[in-house]
C-alpha cells in the first residue's frame, strides 16, 4: 500500500497509509459492475485502509494527456482493476499498456479483471489471457474475478 504525507495544516501530521485503485472501464455496465465492487471493498474492510480510487474510461486512452495520467496514477497503484463487457482487448488498452508497464516494474500490486464471460462460460476470453501476459510481465498478482452464472 502507498503512503501519503498528510497536509501540514491538518488535524494530524501522522503518514495516512490507504490502499490506491486505478479502474478502467470500456462502457457504462462495466463501469457499474466496478462501482458495485469498490463499494463492497470499503464496505468490507470499513476504510481501513482507506480506498483512493481513479476511474479511466478505455475509450479515453486515445488523449495523450488522458494516458499520461492514467499511466502515472497506475504506475503507483496498488491494484489496478479493468472492468469490461468485452471479450477482446481494444487497440486504445493495449497502446495504453505498452507505454504505462516499463514504469511499473518493482512495485507490489495486483491486476484485477472482471470481463464478462455470459457467452464464453468458463473459458477465458482473449481480453484475459492477454491481461494475465501483461500482469506476468508487469510482476503483479493476476486476480480474475467472474461472474456467477458463468462460474
């Protein structure tokens, strides 16, 4: 988890530790799919450590400016989470990816996916398989989440 210095004027001076989570989404069911597990994460672990989550749309990867940031947000992240409700990964995440893993190397964290799989069942689709490649070469935890009807 990432530590954060606290502004001098606040309450307290003492170093914040929190848990920071770059989403990506490709649409708006993906998008509330990844809302409803961040939800549920806070929930569960009652802000401690505290959340500190960033929302990508995919789609948005395209704006130079936009994939610098991201690319820095999931450079230091602690889990980086890709929400989506297709099977194969666009052209926008994979250029986003080829630029933001070099700066990743050496930090802890995992790569969380939730893809919907209602016609593939069990089977992983193509998005998966290459999102498993690039946590493998990124060093981080691969945690693929799914749904139940197709577990």
């Amino acid at each position: 988890m990432n530590e954060k210095e606290l502004m001098a004027g606040d309450a307290s001076a003492e170093a914040l530790e929190q848990c920071e989570m770059a989403v990506f989404y490709d649409d708006d069911i993906a998008r509330d799919r990844a809302m409803q597990l961040c939800g549920r994460l806070s929930d569960r672990f009652h802000e401690d450590p505290p959340f500190d989550f960033s929302w990508w749309r995919i789609r948005h990867l395209k704006d130079p400016a936009v994939a610098q940031l991201a690319a820095e947000v999931a450079a230091r992240a602690d889990l980086v989470f890709v929400s989506s409700s297709h099977a194969e990964p666009s052209l926008e995440l994979k250029r986003w990816v080829e630029d933001w893993l070099p700066h990743r190397r050496g930090h802890d964290g995992a790569l969380v996916t939730w893809v919907n799989r209602s016609s593939r069942g069990k089977m992983e689709t193509q998005l998966e398989l290459y999102l498993r490649s690039v946590a493998k070469k990124g060093q981080l935890d691969f945690l693929p989440l799914m749904d139940a009807e197709a577990a």
